[in-house]
C-alpha cells in the first residue's frame, strides 16, 4: 500500500472484527422476506443478505467518524456466504445515496470491478468486469480490499496488489462505507479498519532551520519568560475579536507562530486548530503531533497517571485516543465522555450507558436515558463514575428522573430527583426537586451515598466550599430553575433591578451547613460570597438601624468573624481609576486573596489579614487584591505595583507574560 507519507501520523478510526455487538450493531435476524435486505452480526461476521429478485443489488452502509479533508485508508476483508458466484459483491464508500458513491467489486468465480457515480453519472474506472487470479475464488474464501485515497486520488488494492488509481471529484464527502450485494446473495465483512491522516508530522507554525517566520506584527525586543516556567501558549490580537495563539518557550522564546484560531495547554499536551475547519489536533510539549489536527472537537481528561482525548469528528461521532495517539474506542460513538475509573459514559445507536476501556457495556446502552442530550454537543460538566458510582437518569418510561447506579447497572439510589450534583469531599450528593408551590423553582438539598437526607431538600440554592455547604433561603429575584427564556433574560432582570431597586427587592437569606447538616451560620445574612481561599467566606449583614450592609469575614477554619464596618463602603470611581493600565485585570473591590485583603478606610487603602491586622499601612489612593504575590497600586497619580511587604516591585508577569501586539523574538541561533 502506498502512502503519501509513510511518516505521517496515522490515526485508526475503526478496526472492527465483528466478534460481538458492544458497539450498538444489531444481530442478523435472518428475516428472509423477498424483496427485503437484512444486516446483523453473526458468527464473528457483518452479515448482508440481498433477498431481492434478479439484478438488482444493495447495500449495508455504517457510519463512522470521519473527515473530509483527511488521507483515508479504507480496508475491508469479505466473504461470499451464499448465492451465484458470478454475481458482484464487494465495498462501497462515500455513499451519499444512489447517486453518489465508489464501489470496488468483485465476483467469487474470480472477475474484479471498480467504478464510481456522481450525481447519477457512472464512471467505470476498470472498464467493465477484469478477470484476475488476484480473486480468491469459492464461497468462504477471504479477499481483502484496500481502497486508499489521498485528495482527490484513489488507488484500488485487491489482496494487498495495486490495481488502479483514479483521480475523483466527489460532488459531497459522506462517511457512510458498507458492503453491497446483488441479488439474493449473502456475504460477510470478517473485519473492517479505517486510518485516517493528513500530511503533516509535527505541529504547524514550528521554528525551525528553513521555515520562515511570520512577520504580522512587531517582534518584542526581549524574551518574557512564562509565569509556569514551562512552554505556553501566547496569544496575539491581529484586530478586535480575532486572535491567533502560538507556542513559547519558558523562556520566553517562539516556539510556534501564532497560526492557530484555538490553543490551549493542559496535562502537557497542546489541543490547538480551528474547530470550523474541523482542524483541531493534538500535539506534546515538543510540538510532535498525538492526533493528526482532523477533528471538530476534542476534550481532554486524566483518570490515574493516564492522560485521554475524547474526539468528535467532522461526521459527529465520537471516539477515544490515549496520551500516545492509539485508538482505544474507535469513532462509533454518538458521544464520548471523560474517562473515570477506567469507565467511560457513552451514547451508541442503542442509547446510553456506561462501557470499559474495551467497549463492553457495563451499564447497558439503552436502560438509561439522558435529557440533556442536546447539551453534549457542546462543553457540559463531564459525568463520572466515582467509587464505582455514578450519576444517570432513568429512561423515560421509569419516570426520567436522576439517581445513582453501581456499574453493574443496579440502582443504589432510586432515581427520584430532578438534579444531583457528586461532592468529591463529603462523598455525598447534592439534589434538587420542584418546589410545590412554583413549580418553576427547585429546592435543593444534600443526601449520603445511601440516599438519605443530610440537609432537607427545602433551599433556593445550595453549593459545597471545602467540606460545608453555602445555602439560601428565599426565591431568587431575577430568575426561575427551568424556563431557557428565564435564563435568556437574566441579564434584562438585572438591569431592571439596577433601575428600580425600590420596586424589586432581594429577600434571599444566606446560611451555612456543616457536612454532617448541622447549621453553623444560621439565615441572616443578605449576601454570602467566596474568595479565592477556600476556608474564607465574606458575609453581608443589613444593619437595621443604619440600613447600611456591614461586611464581615468568616474563618471556616476556626468558626471566627471579622467585622469589615470600621472601614470604607466600596463604590466604583472611575476617575479614579484613570490611568490603570489596562493590562492588569486583577479585583478592585474588597477581595480577601492570598492571605490579604484589600479594604479602604477614611479614603486610603492598605491591606489587613484575616485577623485584622494591618499589614500594609492604609497609604494608598487606590488598591487592588493580591495576584501571584504582586498587586497593583495608586498613590499620588502615580500606579505601581507593591509585593506582600509593601515594596514597590517591577510589573510582574501577571495575566499575559508577552504583549498581544508583539511576537515573542526567536532564541538565537534556531535559523
């Protein structure tokens, strides 16, 4: 067979021997009626009988997941079971419909075809029927057919010898490929196996000897090195709303020109391209390519020391590629979701369930249903399986609500809640069901493994930080749990409220629970908000007499408060902040981060811990919350950055290490 490339990164698409169905393919049924067809497994076959009457031939097609654009291997090994032995059989690809396909044939007493239609216009490439002693003749007998198409050029293979190659313009790409038949014949595919790649080896845009850089902006006079101290990607504005990401080095040297719409670094691996071309690919932290840059959509995730790419191709379906760029579920999949314990949830033909990593079905596809459906086909929270648990949804005829299943497909909590949430920390589940008196509403609250109540499900909402649970009592003002019209409009409701905050009021009340239930901070604060360290919470109180809101810090750790009313109420200036670079994107509110929090009093800002205590006098004009040790400051003017001590500090490397007009400058000596 010959390749383009023999270098190129191949990627196996589907390699099937049809031993069993775990893939969702029906079993031959063996219906026998006249003028029908019939497909199934059988015996370790795909099995296809044409049961129609003289000279008419049929097809079986399978769809899997494939792009356009890519070098394809298509290679089929087939049978004849039954039927005149002179009658053609053989593979069929690209199979929009009767009108447009390619098919290579051939005929037991030992004549090969090839020819393809477009837009009902029959080409016949062999010129008619070819006698060949390449035909492995008689029922039973295994002829493997390779078609291998490299742009527009076709090359046809029968038992591994070269036949032809036919330069072919197809009017549409289908990914449909299956066995045809003539009339009542049966034949068997023993195995089919798609590859897929394209040209390239390594990563697009590399500098290296002989590649000559781009030149679309200003080269940066020096090197910034990377905040990780590790390569990463940078990105550079050609104009508003259109950016082009490349690769730097640690130290701050290009790597990669900014050729790519979308990168981004994760687990040490670069997923980079363009989903709207169905370019995006994956590459290590050399640059060498994992999965050649052919795909739509590609999730990353780590279950024990081993990294998995969850793939969706140009056609739909999903498969899964390991950290070396094998195959472990081949494109068969309506979706793929990340890997978990060895387990991955999954839609086949048959429906959901929950397979291993060798596609066996665990929790059979089918006996559970999925209403978020329509989500999948875009980024959702990845749904795992956690101490051999997970969360699904009965099927619609067992009600459709949420529960948990062992992997054995029994249920441990009966599926009775309209939402439900796995808490990592507390081993439990926070659930949600309507409220009955808005039905518009949820309640939620938290149950153990076991299925019983921790925190009555009676709260408007209720979210985990650290081992507690962060509730509120009351419905909230601006929007309903379930209508999309609602959440369409929450933004409108918020500005409403901004206008006329006397006519909608804000009665949420905000308390928090221990893991175990029990209350620590009962329902009187109006507002409860995180901050970048988990154990500290800041609460609002409004102060009845003054009916002004009082801050105060909540220490988790030691069940402590701070009172933040000695000092200044925040309110946005924006002559104030003239001047502040534009860069620097880090809070400017009252924000407890990194051991600090920066809060103003008799209208100069310093910074105090957690206790109180001052530990950057109040000097400032303006400050902003700690990020990476360094935070941004203005006094006299003049901004400037301070670090933890209060010492004034060069710009650190905060948000971006490079700036976006200009490309990172070339290490010396790379060209």
């Amino acid at each position: 067979m010959i390749l383009t490339n023999l270098n190129a990164q191949q990627l196996e698409i589907v390699k099937y021997s049809f031993d069993d169905d775990k893939y969702g393919i029906a079993k031959f049924a063996n219906a026998m009626r006249r003028d029908s067809v019939d497909a199934g497994i059988e015996n370790g076959k795909y099995i296809f009988q044409n049961y129609h009457k003289k000279g008419v031939s049929k097809w079986s097609l399978l769809n899997y997941g494939l792009n356009s654009k890519a070098n394809t291997g298509y290679k089929a090994s087939i049978t004849q079971l039954a039927g005149a032995q002179d009658y053609s059989y053989g593979l069929v690809i690209n199979a929009e419909n009767g009108s447009n396909y390619i098919m290579f044939g051939i005929a037991s007493n030992g004549y090969y075809i090839l020819l393809y239609s477009k837009s009902g216009t029959t080409t016949n490439i062999s010129n008619g029927w070819v006698k060949s002693s390449l035909v492995k003749t008689g029922y039973n007998a295994i002829n493997e057919l390779y078609i291998e198409k490299i742009g527009n050029n076709y090359q046809f293979f029968l038992n591994e010898v070269s036949l032809k190659t036919q330069s072919i313009e197809l009017s549409k790409f289908s990914a449909n490929v299956g066995l045809f038949a003539n009339s009542n014949m049966k034949v068997g595919l023993e195995q089919l196996e798609i590859k897929q790649w394209n040209s390239q080896t390594t990563i697009p845009g590399k500098i290296v000897r002989g590649y000559t850089p781009m030149t679309i902006m200003p080269v940066a006079a020096k090197p910034m090195p990377t905040i990780s101290k590790q390569n990463e990607v940078y990105r550079i504005e050609l104009s508003t709303f259109n950016n082009r990401y490349g690769i730097k080095d640690k130290d701050g040297y290009r790597l990669v020109d900014p050729v790519f719409n979308l990168a981004y670094l994760n687990n040490g691996f670069f997923i980079a391209g363009d989903e709207s071309t169905n370019s995006l690919g994956v590459y290590d932290i050399q640059g060498n390519m994992i999965i050649p840059p052919i795909m739509k959509k590609i999730n990353m995730s780590k279950d024990k020391s081993a990294v998995y790419f969850s793939c969706r191709s140009e056609s739909g379906f999903w498969g899964l590629i390991d950290q070396n760029g094998k195959t472990v579920l081949p494109f068969v999949y309506n979706y793929l979701d990340a890997v978990s314990e060895g387990l991955v949830y999954m839609k086949n033909a048959k429906g959901w369930g929950v397979v291993d990593l060798t596609g066996l079905p665990l929790i059979a596809p089918g006996s559970i249903d999925d209403d978020t459906d329509r989500k999948k086909k875009n980024f959702r929270i990845p749904n795992k399986v956690n101490n051999g648990r997970i969360i699904v949804s009965a099927s619609k005829s067992d009600g459709g609500k949420m529960g948990v299943m062992d992997i054995q497909g029994n249920w441990v909590i009966m599926p009775k809640y309209y939402s439900m949430r796995y808490v990592d920390t507390n081993q439990s589940y926070i659930v949600s069901m309507p409220k009955p008196t808005d039905t518009k509403r949820l309640l939620h609250g938290v149950i153990d493994k076991n299925g019983s109540i921790i925190i009555p499900i009676k709260y408007s909402s209720l979210s985990p930080k650290g081992k507690n649970y962060i509730a509120s009592e009351g419905d909230d003002p601006f929007n309903d749990d379930f209508t999309d019209e609602a959440m369409a409009a929450a933004d409108d409701d918020l500005f409403d409220f901004l206008e006329e905050e006397e006519v909608i009021q804000n009665k949420m009340k905000w308390g928090l629970f221990s893991h175990t239930g029990s209350m620590i901070l009962p329902f009187n604060y109006d507002d409860l908000t995180t901050n970048s360290e988990v154990g500290i919470l800041t609460l609002k109180q409004l102060n009845p007499t003054t009916k002004k809101m009082v801050s105060f810090l909540y220490d988790q750790s030691n069940k402590s408060m701070l009172s933040l009313a000695a000092y200044d109420e925040y309110k946005y200036d924006s002559i104030l902040f003239k001047g502040k670079p534009k860069n620097y994107y880090s809070t400017s509110y009252p924000y407890f981060a990194e051991g600090l929090m920066n809060v103003a009093k008799a209208g100069k800002w310093g910074f105090i811990d957690k206790t109180g205590k001052v530990v950057i006098p109040f000097q400032y004009d303006h400050a902003s919350a700690f990020y990476k040790n360094a935070t941004l400051v203005k006094k006299n003017n003049e901004w400037f950055y301070i670090n933890r001590q209060g010492k004034k500090i060069p710009e650190p490397q905060l948000i971006e290490s490079s700036s976006s007009k200009e490309l990172p400058p070339i290490r010396p000596g790379v060209l």
